[in-house]
C-alpha cells in the first residue's frame, strides 16, 4: 500500500516538473521519455472520479 502511494506521488512530481519544463527546453535538448513513464503521467492527470478506472490501469502496466 505505501509502495503504491509513493509510487503514484512520484508520478505526480514528475507530472509537475514536466509541466514546468517548457516546449523550448525539449526541442533544444531533444528529451525522451520512457512510454511507461508518459503513461503513468496520463493516469496520475485523471480526475479523483476515475479512481477505480486508473487502478485498473496501473495493474494493466
């Protein structure tokens, strides 16, 4: 249970900090991301209403 937890708000930092980053910043430096961090992003983003929606997800990864 807290492996999940720290898990999802990892997931969460690293939303932020992307979020931050600006479209400049990637095109000059040509960043990738792994796939199963983008989508981990994408879940992280869905509303609070989705919650049994996103842990089905996460268990799908």
């Amino acid at each position: 249970m807290e492996r999940m937890k720290r898990k999802e708000e990892e997931f969460l930092c690293r939303g932020h900090i992307l979020n931050a980053l600006s479209s400049p910043i990637y095109t000059t430096h040509q960043i990738t991301l792994p796939v199963e961090f983008l989508v981990g992003v994408i879940i992280a983003c869905l509303p609070k209403s989705w919650n049994g929606y996103k842990k089905k997800l996460k268990h799908d990864e």
